[in-house]
C-alpha cells in the first residue's frame, strides 16, 4: 500500500510493482504481528508503517531487505540489510 500509493511512482513503475505484487507471497497480519507493531509504536521510534513492516519482519524471523536501513536500527534483534551495498 504504501509502495504504490507514492505519489510520484510513473506508470511504468505502477505496472512494475504490480507484476511483482503479484509473484510473491504476502504475510497476513497476526495477533503477535499486530502486538509487536503496538509497543514498537508505543515506544515512539517509529511511523505506523515501518512498525507494520518490523514487526512482520520480526515475528517471521527474517531478515528486512531495504535501503532505508536507519529507520530500523532502532528495532532491537531485528536482522536489517542493505541489499544495495
């Protein structure tokens, strides 16, 4: 929702993200997703979405593939990578 809802994504880009929506498996939230979302939101370190993100991330234990890496440094035991370097 939120990669596709950015305002200045083109319509190539649109079609892209689409596509690849649609080849991969998307995690349901769960309660515990749900309740660790909660406190990591309580704690004020972070917006609703990348509390959503962590939490999936966390209660999976996988490891967050993303560039914006110091948004969840904070999120202690949660495995984060940079796949871009």
């Amino acid at each position: 929702m939120e990669t596709l809802g950015y305002h200045k994504l083109s319509k190539d880009e649109q079609h892209y993200l689409q596509l690849f929506f649609e080849a991969i498996t998307v995690l349901p939230k769960t309660q515990p997703i749900i309740d660790t979302a909660i406190a990591l939101r309580q704690q004020g370190k972070m917006s609703l979405g990348d509390t959503l993100v962590a939490a999936t991330v966390f209660e999976h234990h996988q490891t967050l593939l993303t560039r914006n890496v110091k948004d969840f440094e904070k999120v202690e035991g949660l495995k984060v990578v940079n796949p871009m370097q």
